[in-house]
C-alpha cells in the first residue's frame, strides 16, 4: 500500500465515523479520541511496510505482574492476535493493543477491525482495573505447562 491508498482508507474511516476530512498529517500519523480521550487510538503509515499501525492505548492502566502474564498468555501461539497483541509501548511505559494491516486486509475497512480493537481494549481495561481474571481467553488450551530446563537434562 502506498501513502495515497493509505489516506484513501482513514478518509472512508473518517466518513464512516462521520468526521469528514479525517487524514493522515504530514508524518503519516492520525489520532482519534473516544469517550472524551479516555480510550486513544492511533493510526500511523507505515511506508516501509505498506501497511498503517493501530494502536489502542490503555494508558492509564498499570497491569500487575500477574495481570501481565495473563496479557502474555493471552496470545500464546498467536492465539486470538487477529485483534492485535499486547505490548508496552517502550518511550511511555503505556499499555497499548496495536496490531499492523496491510491492504489486502482493508477490504471490509478499517472500522471493523478498529471496533473490534476497541472492544478487546476496553473489555481488558475493566477486567484489569478490576481485578477481574480474564477468563477462558488466557487459559491454556490443552499445552502442558513450561518447566524451566535446570535440572531436567
């Protein structure tokens, strides 16, 4: 994807959203805010790759230790990544989801897979500022459990 097809899918997004005029700045970069700023989304081109970045930002959540490794676990195998994957984002130390598309998986537009994003982000946001466990969506399916290799050779 060039940067030309690239404006042309966050204009459709824009229209969609209703923001007409919703483009990429002169660093390939957009921002959206939702509910207020409490949820970020950026969306950036990527001209190495031809492919544009997402990044749902959970910034004001600061997973525990044992929240992280259920973040981790949650994509074991690249289970469940066709929402993005967990990372922290290293300048800020922020949480985010982000997940790279290319254009062959723009067909459907980038709302449907931004919506999805959003509603994997914000179902995580709660179970961590809760407390809450995430379910069957970390569990292990079936692998057995890592046993370090100290004393097994």
């Amino acid at each position: 994807m060039d940067r030309t097809q690239a404006d042309a899918h966050i204009a459709r997004l824009g229209d969609v959203l209703g923001l007409g005029g919703l483009v990429l700045d002169d660093q390939g970069l957009c921002l959206l805010a939702l509910d207020g700023g409490a949820l970020l989304i950026k969306m950036g081109y990527q001209p190495q790759s031809g492919s544009i970045n997402l990044m749902v930002c959970l910034d004001k959540v600061i997973p525990t230790p044992v929240q992280m490794a259920d973040l981790l676990a949650a994509h074991f195998g690249w289970a469940h990544v066709d929402t993005g994957v967990f990372a922290i984002e290293p300048g800020t130390g922020a949480l985010v989801l982000q997940r790279r598309c290319g254009d062959d998986e723009l067909g459907a537009g980038l709302y449907s897979i931004i919506d999805a994003m959003v509603n994997v982000a914000e179902r995580w946001r709660d179970m961590l500022a809760t407390g809450a466990g995430p379910g069957p969506l970390a569990q292990p399916r079936g692998r057995k459990p890592f046993f370090p290799l100290a004393g097994r050779v």
